[in-house]
C-alpha cells in the first residue's frame, strides 16, 4: 500500500522507516555534496525526515521523494544563512573550501575538483547537476521539487552541463 | 578514457561523496525513528474512522457491499483500500465501494459523487507518475488512470445537464455549484505532472475531454442563469469564468516559455542540431509564435463580453482560445521530444585546470 498514505492516515512507523530506507542515503548524498562536513550532512538528514515526518502526518502528500528534497534543500539554506551572520561568509563556496576541499593536497582526486567547481555555478546550474548526477533524481523528480516542468528541467540540465565544461 | 558524461556519473562515488558509514547511519536512524515512534504511538487514525461511519449511515443492499460485511473485516478492509493505488492489492475494493455508493445514490448525489472520483483519479494518475521509477507498470497504470478520470468527468457532465432539464430551483443550484467544480477539475489536469511533458495521443485525448467537459458546464450554468438570472447563478458564472481565463493564459505563458527555450537551444549549439530528424526550423517557431499569439484576441473578446453580460459569448470565445492552444501544445511536445533526443555531440574527458 501507498507509504506515505499510511503516515497520513494510520500515523505508521513502519510505513514511515520503509520511506526512510529508501530515501535517506540519495538525501544525505545530496546533503554531503552541499555541506562542508559528513558530520553536517549526518545532521541535517536526521533534521530532513524529522521535519518530513510532521509533514506527512499531518497532510496527505503524493509524493515523499519530493518532500525529502524540498525539506532538505531549505535545511541548506538555512545552515549557510547562520554560518552567514556568525562568520561573516559570503557564498556556499566559500564555506566548502575553506573546511577541506581547497588546498589540503596538491593532488586532489579529480571528481573533488570538479564538485569545487560546480560549487562555483550560479546557485540553479549547481543544484541541478548535484540532485541528477549525485543524488541520482530524474528530471520528473527534480521538476517536482523545483517547479519546473520536467523538459524544463533537462534543458536546464543540459545548460548547467555546458556552463561546467567552460570553466573546467 | 571516461569521456564527459561519464565523469558526471561518477561524482556519486568519489571519495568526497563517499558512501555512508553503516555507523553513522544507525545512529541517523535511530534518532529519527525513536522520536518517530513516540508520537506514532500517541496518534488516532482519525481517517479510518471517516470511512467506517459513512458506511454504517448507508443501507446495505448492495451485493458487494454485503459481501464485505460478511467477511468480517469490512471496516479495516475499506479503511486499507482508501489510499490504494491502481496494482495496490486493495485498489479493487475502494472501486467496488464506489460504485456501489453511486448505485445508492439519488441523480445529484451521483454528481457530486464523479465529480470526487474524478478527483481521486487524477491522485491517482500522479501518484503513480512519481513511483514510476521503482514500478514498471506504474505509467501504464497512471495512463488508465487519466481516463477513468476522463470517464468520471464526462458522467459528471452528463448528470449535470441532465439535472439542468429538471424544473426544481434546488437541483439548480447544484448546477452551478458541480459546474464550477468541473471547470476546476478541468483546469487542475494541466497542472499535473502526469499530463505534463506528455506527447501521446492518449493524454491529448484526455485533454480534449477535459476542456469539452468545461465547455458542457459552462453552457449549462449558462441556461440556468438566463432563466433565474439569480445574483448565487452570476457568481458562479463568473468564477467558472475566472477558473477557465486562468488556465488559458497560463497555457499561454506556459506554450510562449517553451517556444523560447526551444529557439534559445537550437541558437546555442547549432551543430548538434543542424541535421537532426524532426527538429523545428526558427520559421516553424514563429508560426508557432504567432498562433499562440493570436489565441489573445479570441480572449480579449470574452473578457469584453463577459463586462457586458454576454456570458455565452464569452464561454465561447475562451473554448476557442483552449482549443487552438492545445493544438499548438501538440505541435511543441513533438519539437521538444526531437531537441531533446537529438544525438550529443561526444566530448573527451575535461581535465581540470589547476587552480
């Protein structure tokens, strides 16, 4: 039966852990992507279905995948907005190189290189190439979170792709 | 040598994005789940007791419905079904209850009645859409959905112009009340991501529908306020009006949208495109262009006769509007399905440049 009808009308646990099993390793891929710290990203998976499971308790929601994302993504916006008034940061970028992406090794491994670099796109293309290539969404998916259709979203992809290849 | 695309793929599994220690995804789990638990355990299941009193307050004389009864565990079992997708083991008993409340009911109840399954079949038709990457059959089960939905709609439609012939000033309100219910349905199957990005015959069909559903009610709604001419008549007119403007212009936006990123893909790698099957020229854009634009005077009159009072005009006008924009909608999802399986272009691998 549908698991996130379950939440809504029964209150399942169990329905709502089945959902947790499928979902928290591509959220927390997303979260670790986004991050400075796996421990960050621990934290704020935990925060993402606590948030989703009042949520889906309390409304009927037909898609779960969709919410995780929707919640997880505020989640990020709201952590650099706090380490933006406590350390004065200006962008996501910032944050990540400064914790350990920029300048620990001389010879860092490549997809380290180029997850830097994606950091450094306008906010949508960043986004965009990390829920479909590090959390594995499709474009149908990502449209559901986002707003956009789903053409909408493969053409943005396919922007967000081209911007990449210009600055690598 | 992984080439481009390649080197995307395989981001998920680099060393920065790793995979989840087993450790830290117990305790992950855990601090979710004990909280979880906790506040399981002190909820009601308000819902299933929803469905266990609409069926004790009906007369069951209903084979199927006795026979629910019979096997003893009918509330549970109906409770069960309320979520149910189509390919859901309960999904047979919530159809075979609705049904049966449809037997039991009286000609406006019965409107009323299609006009919430219709509803249903279009959560149904999403729902299935998003588990479509972990059911296979799911996409041909939200396409069977679409029409039940399409089906629901057109009884609704037949129930209303069938209580509109009757003389009793109550079933007439109800026509304008399940009227503008219609319309509401009608427009929110745009807003659907089991229609959207969709090119086949069948979705198109069951767009056609919706809008001649639209165009039923609305001729309806009309004959009951020129012979009440009641202000409750005029201003559901008008909100049915409003509804329907509403979902024209946002396919007006929507067709315009696409049209431009379609002419700003083909400009931005023209190679790629140059001999591709299927893909539009920029003067088959333009057409394109100018028959979405042309749908503006067609609303510019309904707007102008709906200030004066000619509401059958006005309805008219905004069809033909609907009706041009859902061809040009047609003629885009095709342009859009050959841009976008049009073959890359293949890149070797880029090394990054040192910082």
């Amino acid at each position: 039966m549908y698991l996130a009808g379950r939440v809504f009308s029964d209150k399942d646990a169990a329905a709502f852990e089945e959902l947790f099993e499928k979902y928290a390793a591509l959220v927390r891929r997303f979260l670790v992507s986004r991050l400075p710290r796996p421990e960050d990203a621990d934290d704020l998976t935990a925060d993402t279905f606590l948030r989703s499971w009042e949520y889906l308790s309390a409304s009927r929601v037909e898609k779960p995948g969709s919410l995780f994302f929707r919640v997880a993504r505020n989640l990020v916006a709201d952590f650099y907005r706090r380490q933006k008034d406590t350390v004065g940061l200006d962008s996501a970028a910032e944050v990540a190189s400064r914790e350990d992406l920029a300048g620990e090794t001389a010879d860092k491994e490549e997809a380290a290189v180029v997850l830097e670099k994606i950091a450094s796109l306008r906010e949508e293309y960043a986004e965009i190439l990390l829920l479909h290539y590090v959390s594995e969404m499709k474009p149908r998916e990502i449209a559901s979170i986002t707003g956009k259709t789903p053409n909408g979203v493969r053409i943005l992809l396919h922007r967000a792709k081209k911007a990449l290849k210009e600055i690598l | 040598m992984k080439n481009f695309e390649q080197q995307l793929k395989s981001l998920k599994s680099s060393k920065r994005i790793g995979s989840w220690d087993s450790a830290a995804r117990a305790q992950v789990r855990a601090r979710v789940m004990n909280v979880v638990k906790v506040e399981a355990a002190r909820a009601t299941p308000v819902q299933s007791l929803w469905f266990v009193s609409q069926f004790i307050s009906r007369p069951l004389t209903i084979g199927t419905a006795a026979f629910v009864l019979l096997t003893g565990g009918w509330s549970a079992t109906v409770s069960a079904a309320a979520g149910s997708l189509p390919g859901d083991s309960f999904y047979s008993v919530k159809r075979i209850t609705e049904e049966a409340q449809l037997r039991l009911a009286s000609l406006d109840r019965r409107a009323v009645l299609h006009t919430e399954f219709a509803s249903r079949r279009l959560d149904e038709a999403e729902a299935l859409v998003a588990a479509a990457d972990t059911r296979p059959e799911a996409k041909a089960l939200a396409h069977q959905a679409l029409t039940d939905y399409k089906d629901q709609l057109a009884r609704a439609t037949a129930d209303v112009v069938e209580i509109n012939k009757a003389s009793d000033p109550a079933a007439k309100t109800l026509v304008s009340s399940v009227g503008n219910k219609i319309t509401e349905l009608s427009a929110a199957l745009d807003k659907t991501s089991a229609v959207q990005d969709q090119s086949s015959a069948d979705i198109h069909e069951v767009k056609e529908a919706a809008a001649s559903a639209a165009s039923a009610v609305a001729s309806a709604v009309v004959d009951v306020h020129e012979s009440s001419a009641s202000d409750s008549s005029e201003r559901e007119l008008k909100a049915m009006f409003s509804t329907l403007l509403g979902k024209v212009q946002a396919r007006q936006t929507m067709n315009r949208h696409r049209i431009d990123v379609m002419s700003a893909m083909l400009g931005e790698d023209p190679e790629r495109f140059k001999n591709a099957a299927g893909v539009p020229k920029s003067a088959d854009l333009g057409s394109l262009a100018v028959a979405v634009a042309n749908t503006s005077s067609a609303v510019d009159l309904a707007m102008s006769a709906l200030t004066t009072g000619g509401y059958r005009a006005a309805f008219d006008e905004l069809e033909k509007a609907d009706r041009a924009l859902l061809a040009t909608e047609q003629q885009i999802a095709a342009y859009e399905f050959s841009i976008l399986s049009a073959p890359e272009i293949e890149t070797e691998a880029i090394t990054p440049k040192a910082p």
